[in-house]
C-alpha cells in the first residue's frame, strides 16, 4: 500500500473541495428597497454601498399587457425597446452602476419583476403565448434594452405571487439567462411551482437560477428555510423590519443556519424604505453579517472615467482581473474608457481587446485623456494591480500596431499602445509596390483612392518599425 500516494490524493481532494464550498457558500447579506433608492440619491446611493449588505434588489419592474416597463407605478422605465427612464430620472442608470464602484460592500445589483397583487407575470404568460421569447419579441427586446441600459444589473429577481405559470416563468428565466442575466427566486408561497421553476430552468440553461430569496415575513412568516430546499441553489432567508429587531434578526438566522446550514447561506431585509437614511441601514447588515459573514468594504485602487478630464461615469475598482464581461457587471461598457486615476500603490494594464489580449499600456499615473496615446475609446479589459515601483508617469508596454476595420471599404484606423503621430506610414501593395508614404498626424487613414487587393502597411518611428497587413474591399 502506497500511503504517500494516498495520503497526497486524500489531501488534495481535501484542498479542492475546500476551495469548491469556498465559492460555493459564499454568504451574502441583501436588501430589497424601492423609491428611496432614486428619489434620494444624494444619500443613498453611498448609503448602501458603505451599509455592510453584499446585494441590492432594486424594487420593482412592472410590465403591463403591451410588454411596456414601468417602475414602482412611478415612472416609465422601457417601451418598444427603448430605454425612456431619464425623463424621469436622469441619474438613475449611472446610480446603479455606482452601487458597486469601491469602495463599497455591494457585490450584486438585480431588479426585482413584480410584487404582491400585480399582473406582470399574467402579461409575461400572454405575451409569450403570442409572440414567444425570441430577439424579435416584445419582451426580449425590452430586456434587452434594460440590460444595454444597466449593464452593471446582475439578476432578475421573481416575484411572482400570482400567477404561478410554470412554462411561462421557465421560458422567462431561460431568456433572461441567454442575455446575460441569472434569476433568483422570491417566493412565499406554492414550493412545487417555484421548484419546478428552478429545476426546469437550469436544466434547459445551467446556472440560471443561482439563488432563492424566501419571504419568512408577511404572508410568509410561517416559513423556515429548512423546508425549502432547492437542491445546490442556496436559500436566503428574508425578515422584515416591521416584524424584527436587529437583535431578533440575528437570533432568528441563527437558529436557521444551525438547523440547516446546508441550505440556508444568508439573508435579506425587507424594507430599505423604512431605515434609509438611519443608523438602521448599517445595523440590519450587521445583524446579518454577524450570522454568515461577509461585507467587507472594497478597496478603491483605479477609476476608470467615461469622459476625458475624469468627467463621466467614473466606476472605481479594486484588484482584480476584468475581462469585457466583468467590466460591464460594474457599468463599465466595451471601448468607452477615456480618462484614468491610479491611486498611490496601483497600476492599471489595458488591453484592447477581451480576455487581455490586443495591445497593452501599463498607467501607473493620472491620465486625463487617453486621446494623446491614441487609447481613446479601445479599452476591452484590464487589470488592476499593485505597482512594483512608484513612477511618475504612464508606462507604455512593448510597442504594438492594430489596424481597423479590417478589411476595410473607406478609411482604416490604425489603433496603438504608444504615441502615434510623428511617425512616417508606408503602403505597399502585394506586389510590394509602393503607394502611398506620409507622416502620420492622425490615427485615421484614408483608402478610399487604393484599388482593391491586399496590402502591407508599415509603420516607422524612432528607429522602431513595426509592419502589418490589410484588405482593402
């Protein structure tokens, strides 16, 4: 018997379990809240992000007979496809996106569907009756919207209490899925439709559904989380402040997380509108917190700006890698970086394509405007770092030359990691005659003159040549 293998193979299995419940436990602390959350955003906006909560449920999207969304009954919020929120609150697309700008606690921003009493999931069950759920839908195109509109919007959140459509709902969440957008489950009631709705849904489209809020007040204050297991989707027990103190709060998860700690993963609060702007934001989170853990304040290490001159949306973030998807779950849109603020200890490397590949430039510096360097506008991911020495200014990486479109009709854009203009463009065809030579003062070419073919581009500067190809159609 091999005891040194063995005990290498009982050790490492050990290891990746660990790391597998590590990710999978994961505790959480949410808050649902509604008006508050866009009438008084001059507080609480920072409010949440510094109270302790991991989740924010922003309530809630009602969607009428013609698929048109409407928020709270207050103010439309999406129609034909067409984000129309503004007219009403101009600062509300960009609040949420600063729900998770560091620092703060928030890791999970979603929109709650519904509420007690609404017909949203009748209309969703007449609409996708007529009409389906494919791209040419009412309602996809609206969510759609929604998520181009608040890209930094994690989930969906059912509230169904109603209805109770399983095929419908299940067509919804797999939808929503194929979006971008996972679903958790806000029940209080009917466990079989809200079991096969989960089920159903990631079997069709895995991972959809990843978490369950349960209403244990109100109607539901009966429930207890133990009853109400969804198999590897996480149950999250709700209370409501009208009904418990923090003191009970914390005693009541408690005596849950002991009794079925294997489904019962966090909790929320329900209402932020009764405690906003109070002591009671923060010590609702605490309560939580002190039962599962979690909340810890982000580090602001860089702040990426929309806008030169650091005007804009400017989204923080801590360390970390950001490939396309992950920026855009913090408000941050593809090749729409303009202006950088590093701050002392960080650096930032930017990349013009997804998944850190393309051209690169290290900041370690300031930067209000990326125009000079030509990296206006490209950023596709980055990654935020810990500076390995305190230089004064931007470090630009090996020199790297992209050209796009390509092919191309009309004109090309020549897109760099170091200064541009000053150097000298040769084009030569593929026979490798030259066509056209000058100095370059602009990162836009014009081809419109060239015959269509093949041709080289090569590009000198400071002794330095770097050569690439392109079509001309």
């Amino acid at each position: 018997m091999n005891t040194g293998k063995q005990l290498f193979v009982r050790l490492l299995f050990l290891f990746v379990f660990a790391a597998i419940s590590t990710h999978t436990l994961q505790a959480q602390s949410g808050v649902y809240g509604g008006g508050p959350i866009y009438k008084n955003r001059s507080y609480s906006i920072n409010e949440l992000r510094n109270s302790g909560f991991t989740y924010v449920v922003v309530w809630t999207i009602h969607i009428d007979a013609s698929g048109n969304f409407n928020f709270n009954a207050e103010f439309p919020l999406i129609q034909n496809g067409a984000y129309i929120g503004a007219s009403s609150y101009p600062n509300f697309a960009n609040d949420i996106a600063l729900l998770k700008s560091a620092p703060s606690t928030i890791n999970r921003v979603e929109f709650c569907l519904s509420a007690w009493g609404g017909s949203t999931f009748a209309n969703v069950k007449n609409l996708i009756a007529a009409q389906g759920t494919g791209s040419t839908s009412t309602l996809y195109k609206n969510f759609q919207a929604l998520k181009n509109t608040f890209p930094s919007v994690d989930a969906i959140a059912f509230d169904d209490e109603l209805t109770y459509d399983a095929g419908s709902a299940t067509s919804l969440a797999v939808m929503l899925g194929n979006l971008g957008f996972k679903v958790s489950l806000v029940p209080y009631t009917n466990k079989t439709f809200w079991t096969t709705v989960a089920t159903n849904t990631n079997n069709q489209r895995a991972g959809t559904v990843d978490r369950v809020d349960l209403q244990c007040y109100s109607g539901g204050s009966g429930n207890a989380p133990c009853n109400w297991s969804f198999g590897t989707v996480p149950v999250y027990a709700g209370l409501w402040d009208a009904e418990k103190t923090t003191a009970q709060v914390q005693s009541q998860l408690t005596t849950w997380k002991n009794s079925c700690s294997s489904i019962i993963k966090g909790g929320f609060m329900w209402l932020y509108d009764d405690f906003d702007n109070t002591s009671g934001t923060a010590n609702y989170a605490t309560a939580i917190r002190n039962v599962f853990g979690g909340g810890t304040l982000s580090t602001p290490a860089v702040t990426f700006y929309k806008d030169c001159n650091y005007t804009g949306l400017g989204i923080s973030l801590p360390l970390g890698d950001y490939t396309l998807t992950k920026l855009r779950s913090y408000g941050i849109l593809n090749d729409d970086i303009s202006s950088v603020k590093v701050n002392s200890g960080y650096k930032t490397l930017v990349y013009s394509d997804d998944n850190f590949a393309g051209s690169s430039l290290t900041i370690t510096a300031d930067n209000s405007c990326l125009v000079s360097q030509s990296w206006n506008d490209i950023i596709s991911s980055l990654k935020v770092q810990t500076a390995s020495a305190a230089l004064a200014s931007a470090k630009i990486a090996t020199p790297d030359l992209a050209i796009y479109p390509n092919p191309a009709t009309n004109e090309i854009r020549v897109h760099t990691n170091f200064e541009l203009n000053g150097g000298i463009i040769q084009v030569y065809d593929i026979a490798g005659r030259p066509v056209r030579a000058f100095k370059v003062v602009s990162d836009r070419i014009d081809v419109s003159g060239l015959a269509a073919g093949i041709y080289t581009l090569v590009y000198t500067k400071n002794g330095k040549t770097i050569t690439k190809r392109f079509v001309k159609n």
